[in-house]
C-alpha cells in the first residue's frame, strides 16, 4: 500500500507529460489522480492499528546489497497522519489551481503531483539513504513552481531556495556515511534506521548530531536559519503553498524520527539552546508579521511563528509535547493552507496582497470573508477550532521543563491574535481603497468545495483531537521512553544543577 501512495502520483505525473492533452483534460486527469491518492490514504488511515506502536504496512527489498541500502518503507504513529494529510492537501492544491491551470495545466498537475510523491515517500522511508533521496525528490518540483511560474522575483527566491535546501541536504548525507562508517565499525553493514539506531548506543560523534540539526533546522526552518522562507512563499504560485507546507513539516519529522532515537544524549545536552531559538522565532516571527503590508508575506512570517510552536513542543522531551508538535504540523498545512488560498482569491479578483491599499473586501465577497474568518480564528488558536489543540499540547508539554520560555512564548499566542485580527479587519472592513476589480464574482462553487474539506477538518479537529491523537500516541510514547531512558543521567542532572537529593 505505502508503494502504491508513492508510485501513483508518479504515474499520473508521467500519464501527463506524456500524453499532450487539453488543458481541460489535463486539469481532470490530474485531479483525478489526487483524489485516487487521498482515497487510499483514507484506507491506509483505517487499517492503521492504533494499539501498536511499531511499523506497520512494512515493505522492504534489497536495492544496493553490497551497501547494505535497502527500499524500505512503513507508516507508525509519527508519520501516519503526514502521510494522511499529504495525501488530503493533493486535490485541494490542485484543485485551487485550477484558474492558474488553464495556461499552464501540464506544468501544475505533474509538479503537484510528484511533490505528493516525494513528500509521502520522505515521511514513509524507513532506511536513511532512501530517505535522502525523498528529500532530494520533493524539493525540485517546488524548486521549479517558484522558478518558472512564480512571481516578478521568482528567480532570486527559487535560487535561494535551492541554496539554502542544498546546504542542509549536502549536510545530511555527510551524517548519513558518518553513521555507516560508525555502524560498519560495530560490524552493521546497513543503512535501516533500526539498524543504525543500534549502532549508536554507547553515543556517536557530536559533529555527526549538529549537522542533522542544521540540515532539519533549515528545513523547518528555526530561526536565524529562516530568511529563505518568506522569500519562497511570496514568490510561489499561492495555490501551491497548500501543499508546500508540507515541505517544512519534513524538518520537523526529522527531529522526531532520527534525532530522537539516534541523538538522545546530545539531545538532552543542547535542548535548552534549541528551544532558546525556537522560542526566538516564535516572537520575532509574530513581530514580523505585525510590520508586513503584503498579506502574503505577512502569513509568511505567521508561518515562522506557527513552526516555532512545533519545535517548542518536540524539544520539550515528552509525549505531550511530541504529540502537541505533531498535531501543530497538521493543524498548521491545514489553517495556513486556507489562508493562502483565500489570498490568492483575493490576488485573482482585485489583482493586489497589498493590506494597505485594500479594504471593504467583506461588503464586496461576503463568503470569502467568512471562510477568512474562520482560517483566521483556526490560526490564533481560537477554542474549539484544530490550532488550539495544538498550541495547549506544545505549551502544557514544554511548560514543566521550561516554564520561563514557555511564558514567553504565550506572547506569540498574543502577538498573533494581534496581527490576525488586525489583518482581517484592515483587509474586510472600512472604506474600499481599491476600484480596480477584475472579478466581482464571490465564492465560486469550485472554490468552495476547496475550502470546505479545510473548514471542516478545522472544526473536527478543535472537537475531536482524539480523531488524531489517538492513533499516534502509542508510537510517540515508544519514541520518547526509550530516547528519555537513554538520556536518564543527563535528564536527572538538569532537572536537578544543584546536586541536591
């Protein structure tokens, strides 16, 4: 099943290079595909077993034996609702698309698609090396989206991207061989992440530590490592960023699936620091979002502040924390999702993100105002909507091991309601500003179908976290006990500096 999720947005990529269809026909065929996606991750999703907390739907077959690589994949706890939420975001992205499609359908649809393809297969990888190349995978559709249909600086940003993303990428294939060389050395000739997790018991060099943080930092990205995303974002085709949030939940991932188990000594040493900086990006990001014109770079920096949550979570070395991290990612694809698509809307009917010069949008778009609404209350972390949930679990987890930074970061709680509210009521009260209207036309019915799976998965979610936490807490619980039984000694000693019993 986890090959068939990898290999059918391949197929249906290739189905449209190779036949040269309509745009019309392109644009079907693609969604088509997606919704196949979504379908059998919804089968994936019910015969998960919530009680287990290893791998399940395993596959594994040699590809380089003399190396000891293998393809080798499977879905636990951690990466069930990845996989899952990858999947659901596919037809939404595509089908938000759709106007940008009509010039451009072959490029969309086989782009879109193999970012599905890549983003499944780095969350599914259960061996090293082939989730290197996952990662490698997913990055250059997105790398081409910027590059070739994104805005008037397109350019600079797509290079930036590749920049920053190569870095991190070539940093993480120095650890990978440096953990083979290590395992090999214990007489493990392999590069299966149980395998190498064996190996590193008794410790590992830190060097090989700090460069799968600065290779998953960047991909979250935690701050000062972040300047490459509001440039990304802002320049990306705005339908596309449904499903390019996934990209910074895969940094997030490696924190919890390699870090965790291989690194549990170095973790526990530099939590602090990390947190420090996760913490920063919490309040700098939100600062940034208050001082941006442009609303989508304003939901750029929001997103800075949203993963910096994520972190403060999985850095808190306990399940709630974990498990807050984990529901945050999901909860943040969705919220900013329908918010970037909303912007988007807003961009193909009056032709401008620019919040200063836009107002009186609600008189004119009434619907599109309310699904506004609501994406905004879902990102403030309103009660009783998904971000809630999320932000209570990533702070109750952090809040006995850190409370001073967890206070200071319930200021970015404050500063985003601050600069969300004031966002929404610049952007759809007072006075229009603009008399340029390229569609007066509100929520369309295609539109609407877009946004509505996205409000509801909002309101579920706030309701019935246990939808979610439910299947992943076995697997989280497994994860954290065995990294916090591995780093009991240096736990024992900062939770107690004075030596006292």
């Amino acid at each position: 099943m986890i090959t068939t999720l990898i290999a059918l947005p391949v197929i249906g990529a290739l189905a449209i290079l190779v036949f040269r269809s309509s745009a019309s026909a392109t644009r079907w065929l693609s969604l088509a595909f997606a919704l196949a996606e979504a379908a059998l991750a919804a089968l994936l999703v019910l015969g998960f077993d919530p009680g287990s907390s290893g791998v399940q739907f395993a596959e594994a077959v040699a590809w380089v034996p003399a190396l000891g690589i293998q393809y080798a994949v499977g879905v636990d706890g951690i990466s069930l609702w990845m996989i899952a939420l990858t999947a659901f975001l596919a037809p939404i992205a595509i089908g938000a698309s759709w106007p940008l499609m009509e010039e451009h359908a072959r490029d969309f649809g086989a782009l879109l698609l193999l970012l599905t393809s890549g983003l499944i297969g780095a969350f599914a990888a259960t061996d090293m090396v082939l989730f290197f190349v996952f990662w490698e995978v997913m990055l250059i559709p997105m790398y081409l989206l910027i590059g070739m249909r994104g805005g008037d600086r397109r350019i600079g940003a797509a290079i930036k991207f590749f920049i920053y993303t190569a870095v991190g990428s070539l940093l993480m294939l120095a650890g990978i061989i440096a953990l083979h060389v290590h395992a090999s050395s214990k007489g493990i000739n392999s590069f299966a992440i149980a395998d190498l997790v064996r190996a590193a018991q008794g410790g590992v060099p830190f060097w090989i530590f700090l460069v799968f943080v600065l290779a998953f930092a960047i991909k979250v990205p935690l701050f000062p490592l972040h300047t490459w995303l509001p440039d990304a974002y802002t320049q990306a085709p705005l339908p596309t960023l449904v499903l390019g949030t996934m990209l910074v939940k895969v940094g997030a991932y490696g924190f919890i699936r390699f870090i965790y188990p291989l690194f549990p000594n170095e973790l526990a040493l530099n939590a602090n620091w990390l947190t420090i900086l996760a913490v920063i990006g919490i309040i700098y990001g939100a600062l940034c979002a208050i001082a941006q014109r442009d609303l989508v770079r304003l939901l750029a920096y929001s997103s800075i502040s949203h993963l910096g949550f994520v972190l403060l979570g999985i850095l808190a070395l306990n399940s709630q924390g974990v498990m807050g991290g984990l529901i945050q990612m999901v909860n943040h694809s969705i919220s900013a999702g329908a918010l970037f698509i909303v912007a988007a809307m807003i961009a193909r009917r009056v032709g401008s993100t620019d919040i200063v010069n836009l107002g009186g949008l609600a008189a004119r778009y009434p619907l599109i105002a309310a699904f506004f609404l609501l994406s905004m209350f879902s990102s403030a972390g309103v009660p009783g909507l998904n971000g809630f949930v999320g932000e209570f679990l990533t702070m109750l987890g952090a809040f006995q091991p850190r409370q001073r930074l967890v206070v200071v970061a319930a200021g970015g709680v404050v500063l985003g309601a601050i600069y969300l509210v004031w966002m929404f009521q610049r952007l759809m009260h007072g006075r229009q500003k603009t008399q340029t209207v390229i569609d007066g036309r509100d929520l369309t019915m295609r539109e609407a179908l877009v946004l509505i799976p996205l409000a509801v998965a909002m309101v579920w979610i706030g309701v019935r976290p246990n939808t979610l936490l439910g299947r992943m807490e076995s697997s989280v619980a497994v994860t954290v006990e065995q990294a916090r039984t591995a780093a009991a000694p240096i736990l024992a000693a900062s939770s107690n500096p004075t030596g006292r019993p």
